[in-house]
C-alpha cells in the first residue's frame, strides 16, 4: 500500500477519509476554529519499501504515481510535464562560495512553469471524482496550468484573478479555453471561489481560505516528483533547496517529496528548504516563533506571482521540519537586476518571482548561513516571458544604425 486513502492535518494530525471534497481548499475545520488555519494533506504508507516505485509506462510524472493519492486505475490527465533539467552554474557557485549549484529549470515544463506539476495531479483527481467544473484563484501561472489540464481532460475552467495582472497572464488562462474573470481585491477572489464550491460542486483548484492554507492537497503532492526527479539527477542529495514562494504549495510539496525519500531509506536527511519571498511573511513567523505567517506590510511588485503579505502553516512547516530559512527580497530593482544577471550570465530568462531566489541565495551567503561544500538547488519556476514587459522597462531602446560596420561599433561601443 502507498497512498492510504487519508487525508490528515499538518497541524493537529486529524485524518479524514478521502476525498473530503469540503476541506479541499479550506484545510482542517478545528484548527480554523482554533485560529491557525492549516491545510489536510495526503497520508503515505511507505513501510515495506526501500525504493521509489517507477511505472515506466506512464505519462509525464505519473511515471511516479504510486506515491501520488491517485486510485490505481485513474487515467492520468498529462501534458508529459516533469523530467525538467538540471543547469550547473559553477560561476555563480564559485562567486558565492559554495560548491555547486544548479537550478532545476522548470520553465521547460508545457505551460511553462512549476504549477503544471499541481495542475496534473488536481485535475486528474478531479476526473477521478467525476468532477466537471474546476475553479482556481490565481495571478497567472496556477490558472494557466489549470486551463490547460482541464482542457486536456475536458472539464469546464473557471479562473477568477485581478485585473493588474500582465496580459501574457490573462491570455495564456483565456486560450486555454478557461472563462476568466478579474475581481477587485485579491482576497475577494477566495469568498466567491468558497461560495461557488459550496453553490455548485466545483473543484477548488486553489486554496479559498482566509488566511490562506495553501492549495488543493492533492495537487500539493504533484510538487512531490521534483525531489525525485533531483535525487535521480544529481550526483548526491543537495543540502539546500531555495523556492521562490508564496503560500508554499512547492515548497510544501517539494519537502514532502524529500521527506519520502527520507522514509524510504534513500538519503539520510533532507535538503534545507528556503523560501525567497517579496515581503517576507515567513521570516517575519520564523523570527517570531509564530504558527501565522503574516500579514506584513506590502505593496506593488514586479514579482507579483509570489508577492503575497501571508504564508501558510505548511510553509513553516516545511521550513521548521528541515531546519531551513526564509529572506524577503522586497526591492524589485535588486529582483529585475538579478533577473537580467542570470539571463545574460547563464542564458535562463525567469520570470521576476522566480528570479528572487537569486538576491535570496546571495543573502544567506553574505551571513555565511551556506557552508563552503554545499549544494544549492534552485528552483526555477517560470519563465520571464510571462511578462516581458517588466523586464523591457529595465533594457535600452534597440538602435537602428546605418547598415556600416563603423555605425555597427559606433552603437555597441566596442
């Protein structure tokens, strides 16, 4: 047995049977009663095994699905995501004096970023429920990677976000076939979405509590496969996992991945997670010894995608659990500098939320918080063609010069 068919809460351990359609989204009923929302998470029965069942035969990452809470005969929803690279940058790792890092470059997956992990899992289980409207709240990635499973499965999308979103965003949910609609407020976005799940039956894609707990658990576990998928590629389990994070459905889930990893007798310990966050609700927690992660003060970011004043429970979990750490990157000149430094240095254009990681990995250098043989991985989550426009801001006007090669130098400098 794997997947038990459970789901229990990461904070008081309470289990429920799956599929718990009402906690979907919401989390542990008593721990909100109790004021610290948490989420309920799929439970793992991993006694018997000492290695990570592979169907080679499956699609994508459900290569990987007897450690994902999916029924046997489920048919997998998959855009053959997963299997990303890894990039070495022993420039950066030589300048920050660590010993290697890499960053898992999740941009190559088909909608171009880590969620099309989440969105597989969730919207296969939604096709297992017999489920026929999906719902999400998001600023462009998550609903993008939503629309484009749903469609794949043929289910009916219903993406709710804000109108300040770029419009690469919003037509990359619209072409996906999703009916997207923007409210006022981000938070305005998890009362309807709770609304239409209780009215309608659909699906929460996406977390609709307030204050968050984070996103549909069964699609938290889909994050599961890039622990697997690193200690397959890598020549030893990395020490420290840097995440660009917002309410830590990756970060979450990439821990839990390493956690299985751990039980299986595979690595003896897992990695340090690391939160790059705008505004810093985490740190703010860690630092404080609180269970809420927030609020904190916020404002406008170019990384917009991760740029929330709240965390989750299952952020400082994954955090406390692994000994890691949580730097807030609230500058967007330092976050479009350090974007346009590894695309010119390292040939990786990610999109700003996703470069936050990097200001991140300098900081804890700075404090010597890294020690001098570790292994960094970063998780590149999206690409910056999301929102070319952010960085266009920050780039010189193309020059159109006389077609000589003196006009040539005279335009490049050299």
């Amino acid at each position: 047995m794997t997947y038990t068919r459970t789901l229990a809460c990461l904070r008081c351990a309470a289990t429920y049977p799956d599929p718990s359609l009402e906690l979907v989204g919401r989390g542990c009923p008593s721990c909100e009663a109790g004021g610290v929302p948490a989420n309920v998470l799929p439970v793992y029965d991993l006694s018997g095994r000492n290695a990570v069942p592979v169907a080679d035969g499956e699609p994508g990452l459900f290569r990987y699905r007897a450690l994902l809470p999916l029924a046997a005969d489920t048919r997998a929803v998959s855009l053959a995501e997963g299997a990303t690279p890894v990039v070495a940058l022993p420039a950066v790792a030589a300048e920050l004096g660590v010993g290697t890092v890499v960053v898992k470059d999740e941009t190559r997956n088909p909608t171009w970023s880590y969620k099309d992990r989440l969105a597989a899992v969730a919207v296969t289980k939604a096709v297992e429920l017999g489920i026929n409207t999906v719902v999400v709240a998001s600023t462009g990635n998550h609903g993008a990677a939503i629309a484009a499973y749903a469609a794949r499965a043929g289910l009916r999308c219903v993406v709710l976000t804000v109108a300040s979103v770029p419009s690469t965003m919003k037509t990359l949910m619209q072409v996906y076939g999703a009916s997207v609609v923007a409210l006022p407020e981000p938070r305005q976005r998890w009362s309807l979405m709770r609304e239409l799940v209780r009215t309608f039956g659909w699906l929460a894609m996406s977390g609709h509590a307030d204050p968050p707990v984070g996103s549909n658990p069964y699609g938290v576990d889909g994050y599961k496969t890039i622990a697997y998928e690193l200690v397959e590629q890598l020549p030893s389990p990395p020490d420290v996992v840097v995440v660009p994070t917002a309410y830590a459905d990756g970060l979450a889930g990439i821990a839990r991945g390493f956690a299985d990893l751990v039980a299986l007798g595979l690595i003896e310990r897992a990695p340090r997670m690391v939160a790059a966050e705008p505004f810093g609700p985490h740190a703010a927690a860690l630092a404080s010894g609180s269970e809420l992660a927030g609020p904190v003060p916020y404002e406008p970011s170019v990384a917009f995608s991760t740029a929330s004043p709240v965390g989750t429970f299952q952020g400082l979990s994954a955090l406390r659990s692994t000994g890691g750490s949580a730097v807030a990157v609230p500058d967007d000149g330092v976050t479009l500098r350090a974007q346009r430094d590894l695309a010119a240095s390292a040939g990786l254009y990610q999109e700003a939320a996703s470069a936050t990681a990097w200001p991140a990995l300098a900081t804890l250098a700075a404090q010597g918080s890294l020690g001098r043989d570790a292994s960094v991985v970063v998780i590149g989550t999206s690409t910056g063609l999301k929102d070319v426009g952010a960085t266009a801001a920050t780039l010189p006007e193309v020059p159109v010069i006389e077609p000589t090669a003196d006009a040539l130098l005279a335009a490049i400098g050299t």
